[in-house]
C-alpha cells in the first residue's frame, strides 16, 4: 500500500533557525524553518499562561501569502496543536515558516511533512511524529489514488488530505488530526480513503524514522542528508 | 465555621465554564436547554435588501448573517474565456461580537471565505454553472459579488454564511444585458417605461452544511473513555470550549457529500491563541455526524423552499 | 437626458412626500443580545444597525482620558448597500470622517465624567443606504445609548434638510442627495434647545440656508417624540417579559 512519489528529506538546512527540514514528494517540494520555544515577538495579547502558541506562517513561491495560504496557516495549526506539548512551554511561541518551493500537488501534505522534520529538528516535545498525505477518488475509474501530482489531481472527483499521528494508543483506529475533504463523495469513498492514507503516512512514517536514525548514526558530521533507497 | 456565600449559576459558569458545561452534558442537555443533536431555530429571509441584486437574511439562534450580491459586467477569465466569476466574501463586522476588532478582516474571516469560496467554486458540484454568466465569449461576462455581513456572532457562522449565500443566489436575478460591439448595456429600468425582464440562475447543487463541536465524555464511574458528545450547531462558548470541530457540507440534491473539514476550537478575536491541546477525529464520529448533517439538510432545504 | 423633476408641479418630491414631511421611520431597540444596547433603524430605505458595547475598560491604554469617558464609533457599510458595489468598505476617508463627526457629537452629549478611564464603543452597520445615512446613523446610535442605558443630556435627533429651487425639503433621499442640491444635516437636542451638529457642504444662500436649517431643527424635534415611542415601546416590551 505504498504507491507515494520518492520521498526525500534534509534536516538542518537552515544555519539560523532553531530546527528546519526541508521534504519532497515526487516535485512537490517545502522548506520548513522551527523557531522557539521563544517570548520574543510574542504580543503580550497572544501570550498563554498555561501553554506555547503556535504560529504559523505558509509562504507562496511568489507574491504576498492569500487567504489560501491563511487556510493552509490553519490547517497546519489544526494538525499540530492536536501533536506538540503546548503545556512544557508556558508564555512562549514556536514559530514555523514553511516556504513553499514548488507545488506539483499535495502541498498540504509536504508541508505538515515538513513541519514534522523541522519540529524533531528543533527538539519541540511532540506526542507523536505526524505525516500526511492527499487521496484522491478518480473521475472516470473510481479508483482511490495516493500522493498525486498536480496534473493529474484534476482528474478527481474528490481530495481528501489526512494528516495522521503515529501514536495509535489502544484504540484500533487511526489518529486523524487533520482532515480536509473536498469534492463529490460518498461516506464510503472516505472511509477507503481513510484506509489508503493509513497505509500511505505508514510508508512515510518508517520513512521519516529511517532519516533520523541515519542523521544520528552519522553522529558528529554536520548534516544529516539522505535518499530514499 | 461560616458558610460560604451561594453561588450562582452565573457566577459558576464564568469562573469554571468547561465544568459547568460538563454538568450539562451529563445529563445530555445543552445550557441554553438544548439536546445535543438540536440545531437552534433558524429563519430564513429572502429578498431583504432591496439594493442588491440578489440577498438573504438568515437568524440561526443568536448568528445572524446578511447576505448581498451585487452583480457587474466584468471580462471573463485569461484562461477560460466562457464562464463567469463568483466571489465570495465573509465579513464579520465589528458590531457582530465583543471581541470583533475593526480593521482589515482578520485571519478567521480570510479563512471562513477561502471555505466558503472552496465549497462554491467546487469544481465537480458547481452551485451555478460559471458558464450560466457568460455573457459574450471573450468579451463579457457577469462577475458576482456574493458579500455576506456578519451581524451577531454566536458560533456556527460558517453553516449560516453558507445558508444565506445559497439563498441570495437563489434569490438573485440578472437584467438582462446586450452586448454591443464592445460596449456592454445593462437594460436599465429608467430607459423603458416597464420594468425589462430578469433571469434567475439555475441551482445545480444544494450545499447544506452543519457545524459540530466534538467535546470528550469522560465516564466517572469507568473512567474509561466512550465516545464523545456531538454537539450540533454550537454557540460561541460551546465553540470556545471544544478542542475540536467538524464541518460537513453535503449535496441535498444527490445526497452525496461535498466538504468535511476538521476545524479547531477557534473563535474569534482569539487569532493567535491556540484552545486545543488534543484530540483527533474518529471514523466512527464522522458517520455520527453525516447521518445528523443530513437530517439537518431536509430541515434546511425545506426553509429555501422549491427549486 | 432631461434633469430629473425633483419637485413636482404639485409640490410632491420624487417619492410622493410633501416638502416637509419625513420618510417613514421604523425602528426597534434590543436587537442584538451581546451589545449592551443595540437599535435597528429604518428611515425610508436607509437601514442601519447600531450596537453600544461598554462602557469598559479601554483597549488601548494610550486612549485612557482620567476623568473621563472615550467614545470611539465604528462605522461600517455593507458592499452591498448602494446602488454601486463598494469595493473598500473600510477605512475610505468618506467613512472615517463620518465616524469622527458621530463621536464628536456624542461627546459632548453623553455625560462622559461619569464614567472616568473608560470607553464607550458605538458600532454602526449600514445594510442599505438610501440618503440621509449620517442623520440615521445619529438617530440609531441615541437609541443604542439609551438602551444602553448611558447617561445623556438628552435625545440626539438627527434630521437632513435641503432646498430644490429655493423650496426647502427635509429628510432627503438618495436621489435628491445626488442631484447637486445642498443638503444640511442638523442634530438638535429638543429639550435642551441646542444644536449638537450642524454640518453643510455645498452652497446654500444665506437666506434660504435660515429656512432649511428651521426646517431641519423641526425635523429633529418630530424625530424626538418617533425615538422616544420606540424607547418606551422597548421598555413595556421589558416589563411584559419581567412580569411573566
């Protein structure tokens, strides 16, 4: 059940930021930057007593951000206040920019991949490592596709983008912290979706593990690069 | 000893608000003396403003929304040159809640417009075909301001919005226009003595949507978790007290859905905070919440009446 | 095009008033339940929307006078509400300038030193403008005030007034408002006798401008006794709902 594009990722790209990563999916591609726990730049009416804020900043190739990169913005909040440990950082902020760098479908998906990256980066206690992926039901077929591109996305009948927690607790369900459905489908084009993205953020989740063991195991070197096998 | 001062119910709900409503939950009621699946009573006006082309009043308990449309000629797309455009815009006044700020829309109104637009623009279950506002190839075309004003926020506004939009489309009638060798006329009811004909658009899909706050249930007695209260058609403290919230917008027409949208207990004037610090949507919460939704469509459907 | 007749040869304005009549007024107080005082207002086809928040601690504590309240007023009006769409809805100078002239007519008429360090927030929403959006924006806001239950001097009352071919017309609509006549409008407090704002700007001889302002004050005094019945009629409505 792995049908994704080459997946790559380079943690540790920016030399200012607290933690950053940058992830592709086939030529979707995101470079994400991680600053804080930190009080600076945090407004007195923003600060929380009782935990960190997120805030989050979705960056277009060109021009000023929309109100689609203000839905991404909080797409991506959505995801990651249900997976960062707000309350081990009181009155502070995390910062996170995600650049977008080419968008060939799913960018949704490569950035909360990115943001994951960057967040283990910059040590952010998290409850689990998050990954997300776009589904797509087929016009014509029917057929449930994982992780397309940008061409063929306008094919779909339906997108629906999971951002899903590898911490599964006893509960035989999944963890969906993000769910974004959009389009024409039945109830249970979802739930096959569902499945197909289980499957999928499976894949990028041994993915995500093997990059950061191999960034570690390559101890004292500067940066952790890797490929995908 | 000295006894301590009673207090009152108001007093317990500003100071402990997640206990109180736990309260109420318990014994499966809402504050405001609501089941948890009983959406508030919901008035629909059409063809209240008389300025605009097309528009709409709509009342769902304490949100009210007002929505105009204001149609222009305008020229078509770069790319498409036989449709129209459509846009729409949430604007949550100041006047709407307390903790509404004046100045540019804040990030929350941005991201109810990119919805909104996100659920009209939808390619495969287009409300109105863009090509209905094709005027001339190329030349001209009708461009469609669809504004909805905020005027009393008390949560729920997205399924409000999107209420009062599909009914001032409903409403909407175009003049009728006549292209002239690159001029453009609208047939204006000063020129002729009778007022010219208007043409109403065709409605190919019927959004209908239904917001829920997702809030734990925590059984004290197994201190084991079951499975969660649904609340339909939150109010803004019932927004405010959740971790999550989900959206789902169905098709009344083929029954199929069109958007389901975790959202996260967020309200507004709060732009920057963050409420939640958990929880996660299951597959089994989200059949609870399409087969409520689509109860909440037929009640829906019959307040816009025929189509 | 021929101008348009503004006044018939029978002494009837475009909408069939006499010279001096007033458009039709429907108004309601406790419209919204979050404002502490709110009014909904119709004057012919103007609507308007008013909601008073306060008063409370001020937002911004450069604002914070010491022996006094700050009024701010937040004017806003729907895109949809003229005859053209209006592409900036915030912020134009046309808005703002009407902002400030409603805040300096409240200031000076609501007891604001009795309420030191605070602030008053009056918000306005017009829903569809007809004419005379200043003078029903003023009339709305008393009623908001009132319901609010903020001390004042006395009822605001707010009346246009203009003069087609030297004959004086009050509470002018759109149409009579676009076409270059002169428009005073004019807020009087009845009872206090005083003018609270008087503002014009087109010119006006200084003979006739006598009349339309007389016509005007005239104007507000009737407004006085149609705002204070949609006051009263709130209150019964509030003792109906106490007894029960």
């Amino acid at each position: 059940m792995d049908n994704l594009r080459p997946l790559s990722t380079t943690q540790g790209v920016l030399y200012g930021a607290d933690g950053s990563a940058r992830f592709h999916m086939g030529s979707t591609s995101v470079l994400v930057s991680v600053n804080g726990p930190q009080s600076q730049g945090l407004g007195m009416r923003d600060e929380q007593e009782d935990r960190a804020i997120l805030d989050i900043s979705h960056i277009p190739i060109s021009g000023t951000a929309g109100v689609a990169d203000k839905h991404m913005e909080e797409c991506i909040r959505t995801t990651f206040e249900s997976a960062i440990l707000l309350g081990y950082h009181p009155r502070t902020m995390i910062q996170v920019i995600a650049q977008t760098i080419k968008d060939d479908g799913g960018l949704l998906a490569a950035s909360i991949n990115a943001t994951t990256m960057a967040l283990m980066d910059a040590g952010i206690p998290m409850t689990a490592i998050v990954a997300a992926v776009t589904c797509m039901v087929e016009k014509e077929t029917g057929a449930i596709l994982v992780d397309q591109t940008a061409e063929s996305l306008e094919r779909a009948k339906s997108i629906h983008t999971f951002a899903i927690s590898s911490a599964r607790g006893n509960s035989p369900d999944p963890n969906v912290l993000l769910l974004h459905s959009l389009g024409l489908f039945t109830e249970s084009e979802l739930s096959h979706c569902q499945e197909a993205a289980v499957g999928a953020t499976d894949a990028i989740f041994a993915f995500m593990r093997k990059a950061v063991s191999k960034k570690i195991e390559k101890g004292h070197q500067q940066d952790g690069d890797m490929q995908e096998d | 000893m000295t006894a301590l001062p009673e207090l009152s119910f108001s007093v317990f709900q500003r100071l402990q608000p997640a206990e109180y409503q736990k309260r109420f939950l318990a014994q499966h009621v809402r504050p405001d003396g609501r089941g948890l699946d009983e959406a508030r009573p919901t008035a629909l006006t059409m063809g209240a403003i008389s300025t605009a082309d097309g528009s709409a009043l709509v009342r769902m308990g304490g949100t009210t929304v007002v929505v105009g449309i204001k149609a222009e000629v305008g020229v078509p797309p770069m790319d498409r040159d036989n449709v129209g455009w459509i846009v729409p815009n949430l604007e949550l006044a100041p006047i709407c809640h307390p903790s509404a700020r004046p100045g540019p829309p804040s990030t929350f109104a941005q991201v109810c417009s990119h919805r909104l637009y996100e659920i009209l623009i939808n390619e495969n279950a287009p409300v109105i075909d863009l090509k209905d506002l094709c005027v001339e190839q190329g030349k001209a075309c009708w461009v469609l301001h669809i504004d909805a004003v905020c005027l009393a926020l008390d949560g729920s506004v997205l399924d409000a919005a999107l209420l009062g939009m599909v009914a001032a489309l409903k409403n909407l009638r175009l003049p009728e226009v006549i292209y002239d060798d690159e001029t453009v006329t609208v047939a204006n009811p000063e020129d002729g003595q009778e007022e010219p004909p208007k043409t109403a658009l065709n409605l190919h899909h019927l959004p209908l949507s239904s917001s829920f706050a997702i809030i734990p249930a925590e059984d004290t007695r197994t201190s084991s978790a079951s499975s969660p209260h649904m609340l339909l058609d939150p109010t803004t403290d019932e927004e405010e007290l959740t971790e999550q919230r989900l959206w789902v917008v169905l098709d009344a027409k083929s029954e199929e859905l069109l958007c389901i949208q975790r959202l996260a207990g967020w309200v507004e004037g709060a732009d920057a905070r963050c409420t939640g610090t958990g929880g996660t949507v299951s597959m089994d919460v989200i059949k609870k919440a399409i087969s409520q939704a689509k109860e909440r469509a037929t009640y829906l459907q019959a307040l816009l009446g025929d189509f | 095009m021929s101008r348009l007749e503004l006044i018939s040869p029978e002494g009837l304005r475009i909408d069939g008033r006499r010279p001096n009549e007033l458009r039709k007024l429907t108004a309601k107080v406790n419209v919204l339940s979050q404002a502490d005082g709110s009014a909904y207002l119709e004057q012919g086809n103007t609507k308007v929307l008013a909601a008073v928040y306060g008063p409370g601690e001020p937002r911004q504590r450069s604002k914070v006078v010491h022996d006094r309240s700050f009024i701010s007023v937040e004017f806003n009006i729907a895109p949809f509400s003229a005859g053209e769409r209006r592409k900036r809805t915030k912020g134009d100078k046309r808005s703002l300038e009407l902002a400030y002239t409603i805040k300096e007519t409240f200031e000076a008429v609501v007891i604001t030193t009795q309420f030191p360090r605070s602030q008053i927030n009056i918000y306005l929403q017009v829903l569809q403008a007809d004419g005379g959006t200043l003078p029903a924006c003023i009339n709305a806001s008393t009623l908001a005030l009132v319901n609010a239950g903020i001390p004042m001097l006395d009822y605001v009352c707010a009346c246009s007034a203009g003069s087609i071919e030297k004959t004086p017309i009050l509470d002018i609509n759109y149409v009579e408002e676009s076409s270059d006549s002169p428009d005073v409008t004019v807020a009087y407090l009845p009872k206090v006798g005083k003018v609270a704002l008087l503002q014009m700007e087109a010119r006006l001889h200084i003979d006739v401008f006598e009349k339309v302002v007389a016509l005007g004050t005239d104007g507000c005094i009737e407004m006085r006794s149609k705002l204070d019945t949609v006051i009263r009629q709130g209150m019964q409505q509030l003792v109906n709902q106490l007894e029960q």
